[in-house]
C-alpha cells in the first residue's frame, strides 16, 4: 500500500511543485532576454564609454606647428631625359621637397633636387601633381627656384625666421617627403652650428645648421623650422654610411637663403663674389707642397689680372701666383678664399697675400660678380 503523501512514482508532491516554479522562473528569463536582445539592444545599444588621454602643452604645440607649415610643404618630382648610344632614350626620375616661398607660386627647393631636369612637377596638399618651371639655381649654395606655371588660389607661404640667433639646444622641426611618404614631420634639437658643406665649383656654404630631426632621402629642400613655425633652413644633406637618416642632418641657414632667393627670382642667378681667377683642384695643390689657392687661369680685364697675378704656365710647367691669405686670413683652399670675398662683399677691396717662387707680396684687388 502507498502512502497518502506520495505519488504513484514515488515523488513528492511539494517537490513537483517546486521544479515547476523553477522552471516557469527559467523560460521568463530566457523570453526577457530574448526580447531585450531583439528589440531594446537594438533600438538603443549601450553609449561606448570614450577614454581620451589629455595632450600635454608639448604635444598641442606641436599638433599646431605641423598644421600650420604643411600646407607651405611641397613634394617635388622630376624626370631626366637621358640618351645612351647603345640602350637608346630613357627617362631617370627624381624626387625631393620644397616650400611655398611667396604667393606668386616660387616654391624653394635644393639644386640637386632639380639638377638636370627636363620636367618639374609639385605636389601640394592632396591635389595632382602640377607642372612647374625652373627659374633659376645657385649651385654654389645648393639653393633654387621653380614656379608653379598655374597659381592656384590662397598659397600659404612660410614665415621666415631668421638663423642669426639660433642656439644650440633649441627645438627644431623638418617637415618633408621622406621616401615619398608625404607631410612627415621630425623633431629634434639644432645640434651644432657653423657647420661647413661642400657644394658645386670648389665652394663651401658656411653657417650651416646640424639637427638630429630625422632627415632621409626625399627630404631635400623641406624645410626646417623653429617652435614657432618659422623657417630656419633648408634641409639638405645627411651623414650615414647607410644613406638614412643616422641622426646627423645638415640644413642651409635661412639668413642665407633669404638673401639668395630674391636674387635668383630677379635674375634666374645669384650673385658669386669673386676676383677672376681659376684655381687648380686641392689634390693638385698638395703635391706642389702649396698651403694656398694655385692660380691656373686668369679672366681677361678680371681684377686678378689687372693686380698682375700670374697663372700657371703649361707649357714650361712653371707654377705661378699662390695665394696664401686674404685680407689676413690663411686661404689653404679655395673655399677659404670665397668665405673671404663673400665677407667683403662685391664692390669691396680685399688684401691678398701672393707667393710666386721664393718671393711674397701683398696685392689689392675689387671684389666682382663674377657668375654674371
């Protein structure tokens, strides 16, 4: 016989009656959740909470900076024709950066930049690329100028600074195009100053500003700029033994850029102070045992000649004038001997210090322009 308070299974029922309740609690849930997932999630899902670090002063200021300067940036392609005998026509191509120098379409950029080139185009913002010209060059300060044949409207120049004052310590930024990856802004410091860089015909550009701001390949002719945006120099060289950037990047001062673009715009040239002569290759000189600039050549009616300086003679082999100072100064090559007449200025006299054989002499000569 089974006991009143059991069921024919054998189960309680107060126990049946609780597995209901459950049950009856489990499928509620279930249809809830199926309802917020198909209807309040989707009409309005949940605000995503937004975690935004703050920007330090530093940071702003250099946010500011790169907006303000890169629309003055340019990126600066070029095409070579070249022929050769045996694999006929080609066209070498080349890249590098400039800046807007004023609102008549100049963009600066460096003479190697635009060596030899048969085509100039100019890239600004994220527009086509635009046909330009050459107007001029200065090799001897890697410096030069090509204009955008067609101006479009509301071109940003740079503001100029000036490289006078710089100090070493102080920030500085280099804006250009990198492997042609467009508007990449570096940062560093202005590492050394009165640097010296080779350039075209024996010359050297003094002044010159060292950073450690990354400067690679396609970077030439950006510019280089200050914590207030203003143009300091003209990036233009690196020393690395891998051809990138090593942390040793030199660029022209804008004191001297400022003085030589007027001139190029104006002239398609730039002023080169000068006496008239030419001077044998340095390599020449040292195995003559001459510490000075060895006169080889002489510009007919040039002050050179009227001073009664005296060239060398191929004929009988005889060396001529050496000059060993100027205007006081040791001139061991002819780099020396431009920074003096570059010194002086055209219009100006110069005091030289001549060795011809065993005898010295002191002759004065005009400073000229003698790229004209």
């Amino acid at each position: 016989m089974m006991s009143g308070t059991e069921s024919r299974a054998g189960v309680h029922p107060r126990f049946l009656r609780i597995a209901l309740l459950w049950a009856l609690i489990l499928v509620t849930v279930w249809l809830a959740e199926r309802f917020y997932r198909n209807y309040l999630w989707t009409a309005a899902p949940p605000a995503a909470v937004a975690v935004e670090g703050k920007l330090s002063d530093w940071e702003k200021s250099n946010i500011e900076l790169f907006q303000g300067a890169a629309p003055s940036v340019a990126y600066i392609t070029t095409e070579q024709v070249r022929f050769n005998p045996f694999e006929g026509r080609s066209v070498a191509q080349g890249a590098g950066s400039g800046f807007i120098w004023d609102r008549s379409g100049h963009v600066v950029t460096n003479f190697h930049v635009i060596e030899g080139a048969s085509t100039v185009y100019v890239q600004l913002d994220a527009g086509e690329p635009l046909p330009a010209r050459v107007i001029g060059a200065a090799p001897e300060y890697d410096i030069a100028v090509v204009r955008l044949r067609d101006v479009p409207p509301q071109l940003r120049p740079l503001p100029v600074g000036t490289s006078r004052n710089l100090r070493v310590g102080q920030a500085a930024y280099a804006i250009g195009n990198p492997f042609g990856l467009s508007r990449t802004l570096t940062s560093g410091i202005v590492s050394a100053l009165e640097r010296h860089l080779p350039t075209a015909q024996g010359r050297e550009v003094r002044g010159v500003i060292q950073t450690d701001a990354a400067i690679n390949p396609g970077n030439s002719g950006g510019p280089l700029l200050d914590s207030s945006g203003r143009l300091i120099g003209v990036t233009s060289a690196i020393i690395s033994e891998s051809g990138s950037s090593a942390g040793i990047g030199f660029a022209i001062p804008v004191d001297l850029v400022n003085r030589v673009v007027p001139q190029i715009i104006k002239d398609g040239r730039a002023q080169r102070p000068g006496i008239g002569i030419g001077a044998a290759d340095e390599r020449i000189a040292a195995q003559l045992g001459a510490p000075g600039v060895v006169v080889i050549g002489l510009q007919r009616g040039s002050p050179a000649e009227r001073a009664g300086l005296r060239p060398f003679d191929p004929r009988t082999g005889q060396v001529g004038d050496i000059i060993v100072a100027a205007n006081g100064k040791p001139t061991p090559t002819l780099a020396d001997l431009a920074a003096v007449l570059e010194d002086a200025g055209i219009g100006k006299e110069v005091t030289l210090h001549v060795v011809r054989g065993n005898a010295e002499r002191d002759v004065t000569v005009r400073v000229i322009d003698v790229g004209a």
